[in-house]
C-alpha cells in the first residue's frame, strides 16, 4: 500500500509575499555590483563619446564641435599615423618574439626534471613586476657609458649603440623590454596547452619512427593552435596598449622614433589639454582594434585546429 503525501501549493511555489521578499532579497545582493558597472563602466563610455564630440580642456565647459576632432586626426595630425605605424612595429615585433620565445620556454618548461618550478617562476615574476620599477631598471642598463649592456659588449670588444637615443635603436631596445617583461604569460598559457596535449599521440608516433622534430610539427604545433589563437588576440589587445615602459625609458623619443598611440593620447590630453582630442583618439583605437580582431575571428577557421 502507498501512502499519497498531498503538499500543499502555497508550500511548493511559494506565496507572493513570499517571492517579492526573495526578489528583493536578491536585488539587494546584486544591485551594488550592477550600478557599479553602470557607474564605473558604461556611463564613462558614454562620457567619453561625448567628449570626443567636443572642444574641452578639462578645465572648461565643453563645447560641442561635432566631428572636428576626428576630421582633424584623419587629415592634419601627422603624429595620428606616425603613432599608429610606431605602434604596429611595436605589436608585430613584441607580439610575434613574445609568442615564439614564450613556446620554447613553455616545451622547456614542460620537461620533468628537478628544479623546473623554479625556472617557471622565474620567467612568470616579471610579469607581476610594476612596468615602471621595469622600465627605470632597463633605462640603467641601457645607458651608454655605464650601462652593463653596453658594458659586456666593451668586454667583446663591441661597440654598443646608444639605445634609447638612437632613432635606430630606441625601438628595438623597448621590444626586447616588453618582451622580457610578458614572455612568461605567454610561457604559462602554452604550458597548460602543451600538458592538454594527450601522450598517447606521442607514444603513438614514436612507435611509428617519428623524429622529435616532426612530432612537434605534426602533432604539438596543430593542437596548439587554438591556444595560439587566444595569445594572438590577446597579446595584440595587450600591445597595443603600450604605455608604462615608454613613459619610463623613452618619453616617446627620441624624434617620436618610440611615441606610440597610448602616449599620444596621454600627451593630447594631459600636455596639451585637449581631453575631446584625446577622447576621440581612443574611440579610433577601439575601432581599430575591434576591426583587426574580427579579422582575426574570420581567419581563425583557416589555421585553428580543434581536434575531433
């Protein structure tokens, strides 16, 4: 015999009174974070678009000047595309050294032998490390005379140039920098693909009398192509926005061989006091970089290899 248990509905679903009250509830528990972003996240987006419509110096009201400012950026500032052509040599060379090392680095990192949490730990601290304490130490090293760069070349006999007053030199001095200063996330990100990669694909094609070389061409590489995918994304959003170490070491110089965009936003805004100017290069960058981003989502199915 089954006994029927009858419960009653008010019980199951509960009264009114009773689901206003957990609505309530619930609010109370969402509703701070939520004007947060509203404060702190969507209303200065909007602040800012209006800003870049205007004639504002921070100092007084804004004027509304339509799209001035950005007629002004794509036809008379000549620094607009030097910026952007420094930041893209910056990007291309910092992303591409940062990925390539950061992959050496995570197959060295992925070898069981003693000690090897150690030298994972010593790629990745740069990355925690403040980009000005960064940026002051490599402004040291580089100096001509008493740098210990320059330095160690004397030692071979080798003249070393003046880095971060040389037009030649200044570039490349903050990519080795920046490269320096990201490699381990890159490092580490690899790593975890590299240890998601299953050993019984190697096991399978050592049998087979696959070299080590032609395992890693044909069986790492491919399967860490998504993971390559993330970095190249990520890493282009990163670089692009380059700021601390140039602010540090170079000031844009020398001759705006080193001025990147972030910096020229900074100077429009901060130097010159154009905060509308300064606003409306910003929202060029975000359609810059979500442009070049959607590209790299259309290619992605061309060289990205997910596996079965």
């Amino acid at each position: 015999m089954t006994t029927e248990v009858h419960v009653p509905s008010r019980i199951v679903k509960g009264s009114p009174r009773s689901r206003r009250r957990g609505g309530f509830t619930g609010w109370l528990y969402v509703g701070p974070v939520i004007l947060g972003v509203i404060a702190f996240q969507f209303l200065p987006v909007f602040i800012s678009l209006y800003a870049s419509l205007t004639d504002w110096t921070g100092l007084t009201p804004p004027r509304f000047a339509g799209v001035s400012n950005y007629v002004e950026l794509l036809t008379r500032d000549p620094l607009f595309w030097l910026t952007l052509r420094n930041t893209a040599v910056f990007t291309v060379g910092s992303v591409v050294l940062s990925i390539a090392v950061g992959l050496a680095l995570a197959v060295l990192g992925n070898q069981k032998v003693p000690g090897i949490s150690i030298f994972k730990a010593a790629f990745f601290a740069p990355v925690v490390t403040n980009a000005v304490a960064v940026g002051f130490v490599w402004f040291w090293l580089y100096q001509p005379q008493e740098g210990l760069i320059n330095g160690y070349l004397a030692e071979l006999h080798i003249q070393g140039p003046a880095w971060l007053t040389s037009n030649r030199w200044a570039m490349v001095a903050v990519i080795i920098v920046a490269v320096w200063q990201g490699v381990g996330y890159p490092m580490l990100i690899l790593l975890a693909g590299l240890q998601g990669i299953p050993e019984s694909l190697h096991e399978a094609a050592t049998v087979d009398g696959a070299s080590a070389w032609s395992r890693f061409w044909k069986i790492t590489l491919p399967l860490l192509t998504p993971t390559l995918f993330f970095l190249l994304v990520t890493q282009f959003i990163t670089s692009f926005q380059v700021f601390g170490i140039i602010f540090v070491m170079t000031h844009g110089g020398p001759a705006n061989a080193t001025n990147v965009y972030i910096y020229q936003i900074y100077q429009s805004a901060f130097s010159y006091g154009r905060l509308g100017y300064a606003a409306a290069m910003g929202w060029i960058l975000f359609v810059i970089v979500g442009v070049v981003t959607f590209f790299q989502w259309k290619l992605e199915k061309r060289w990205v290899f997910y596996g079965e």
